[in-house]
C-alpha cells in the first residue's frame, strides 16, 4: 500500500508520514516547502523522515506542476494535510487562502479522481464550527458562519469533497482538528510562540485576558486518529454518515474532549521551562473564538477514537522537544 502524503513537510503531515512509514507502508510526501514560517525547520522534518519517504517539492495549488510531478508515482490513497494555516494570517493574506485551501483542495480531488484513488483524508478545522455557542461543537451542527477565511475555506473544503463523493464515487473523510500541539510544531502556534517568549524574557500576549478555552489535542492522539480514518473509508452502502451525508463522504473531530483553560495552559509550560511568563493582557483576536470543545462520539464510534495525552503529559513533552531542538 502506499500513500501520497501532501503538507509532509508540515507539522502533522511529518508525524503522520512517520506513524505510516513505521507500519511498513510507501510513503510519498508532497509539500512546497514555503516560507509561512522558517522553512529550516520544514526541512529538518523531511530529514528526519528521509531516506525511508520519497519527497517531492511542488506546490499542489499548481495543477500543472502537480500533473508533471506525479507522473509515473502510483499510490493508492492520499491523506491531504497541506493547506495554508493559522487563522490570523487569512486577515493579512487571504489570496494565499484561496490559492493553497481552495484551489489546491480543487486539485487534490481531481488527482483522487483521476487515478481513482481508494480514498483520501483530508484536513478541516474546528474554525469551521466559528461563533457556535453550543459546547461541545458536533460534526451534526451547522457550520454556516465562519469568523475567519480560513475557516470559510476549510468548509468550502467539506463542500466541495462532498460534491466529489457524490459526483464521483470517491471516498472521502474530513477531519476537524481541535488545537494540535507537540513535538515538530509550528512556530506561530501557542506552545512555541510561549515557549519562546518566556525562555528569552519576553512578554506574552494573552488574548480575552487568559479566558479563552481550548481543546488542545496532541499530535500523537491526532495521527492515532488520522490514520485510524485512513483505514476505514466511509461504505457505499446510502446510510448516514458522520456529517450527515449519504455519500462515500464523513467528517469527523478529532479533538481531546477536554477543553482547558489558556491560563491553566501558560501555566503548565511555565513550570516545564522552570521560568515565570510575563504576561500581557490582550481583548479578544479578530476571528478569534471563546471556546473550542470537541464532541468526539461519531469519531470513537466508527474509528475507536480515544485521546490519551492530557496536557499536565503533553506540555513537558513538547518543550522537551523544544529545549533539544533549539538548543535552550
């Protein structure tokens, strides 16, 4: 079996590429390996994976350079995980929203037609579930308004993999990922932003005074669930799927189901760094939200979804990681 992994120079793309790598399976990692954030450290994850993954630069939002790329590659299914992130930076550059997330998404579900690919899972977000005042957030809801356009084109994503499942046959999972952290993280995200800040002395910006809520989810118990999905592609049988399509298409939330406070997360990476924040209190973010809360009961019933990283477990680990990986 082999798996064309796409975003593998990414966070969850790397770790996901190695849980496949580790069970004996062909990888191929697809990324373009852009500078969203240092891309040393994009390079230092295909590093890690290499020689066992083929790696293959190219940007998927391309069609041409994808077709060109691939050609002469068999795999049998894809779990596309690149997109561009982070729901800050959409406010700043939306195009490269549209051309990675939509476009690129576009572009994916034409290659799994083509080659008739057994199934492909792909990245959502919890962003999708925006303003929802309801906890914890269902993949039954409705996910009509967005307060990003990240999260506008991580549903665009849905919908359009569920015109594709219908139109096409192919199978198809959506997974809504609640707040990842660990090992190989990203460098905009909470963990490392604060990681950084507080080993060097510097004030950290603590949105909604401290009093937003997260599911933080680790990377381990994200993969566990990843390729759990991978495993099981949704039946061509008509019966309701999680999402509530009747297609070869389900979503899914993978998340700890357990939403902390983002005091109580500061103060877990202060005592793994042995040093005090400095913190500054800020209102709430543009396109920010208050609270996410997974309800995982769809995910443990048809993927045996269980989270067993909590994050007293977690955050030492990541800064572990952290400390190694930067030398502090």
């Amino acid at each position: 079996m082999t798996t064309l992994v796409t975003g593998a120079a990414g966070f969850i793309g790397c770790h996901v590429a190695q849980a496949l790598l580790a069970r004996g399976e062909a990888v191929i990692g697809i990324d373009n390996v852009n500078d969203y954030y240092d891309p040393s450290l994009k390079r230092a994850r295909i590093a890690a994976l290499a020689p066992d993954m083929r790696f293959v630069e190219v940007d998927f939002a391309d069609a041409d350079a994808l077709t060109r790329a691939l050609d002469g590659i068999a795999f049998d299914r894809i779990v596309h995980l690149g997109a561009q992130a982070g729901v800050r930076y959409s406010i700043e550059n939306p195009r490269a929203y549209v051309q990675s997330n939509l476009v690129g998404h576009l572009n994916m579900l034409e290659v799994a037609r083509a080659r008739r690919i057994k199934h492909m899972v792909y990245a959502s977000s919890s962003s999708v579930y925006g303003g929802n005042d309801v906890l914890p957030f269902s993949v039954d809801d409705r996910v009509d308004h967005p307060v990003s356009l990240y999260a506008a084109t991580k549903k665009a994503d849905e919908l359009m993999s569920e015109s594709y499942a219908s139109l096409y046959n192919i199978p198809l999972t959506g997974m809504r990922f609640f707040t990842v952290y660990g090992p190989w993280g990203r460098p905009d995200m909470a963990a490392w932003l604060f990681a950084d800040a507080i080993l060097s002395g510097r004030p950290i910006k603590v949105f909604n005074n401290g009093k937003l809520q997260r599911d933080f989810t680790f990377i381990d118990d994200i993969v566990a669930g990843v390729v759990a999905s991978l495993d099981r592609p949704p039946a061509d049988n008509g019966e309701l799927k999680a999402g509530g399509s009747r297609t070869v298409h389900a979503v899914y939330n993978l998340g700890n189901h357990r939403p902390e406070q983002l005091s109580h997360f500061i103060d877990l990476i202060e005592q793994a760094c042995g040093k005090k924040a400095v913190r500054d209190l800020q209102p709430m973010q543009p396109g920010d939200v208050r609270a996410t809360y997974a309800d995982i009961a769809a995910s443990q019933r048809d993927l045996d979804f269980a989270p067993r990283v909590s994050l007293e477990e977690g955050i030492p680990r990541f800064i572990d990681w952290y400390r190694d990986y930067t030398g502090r």
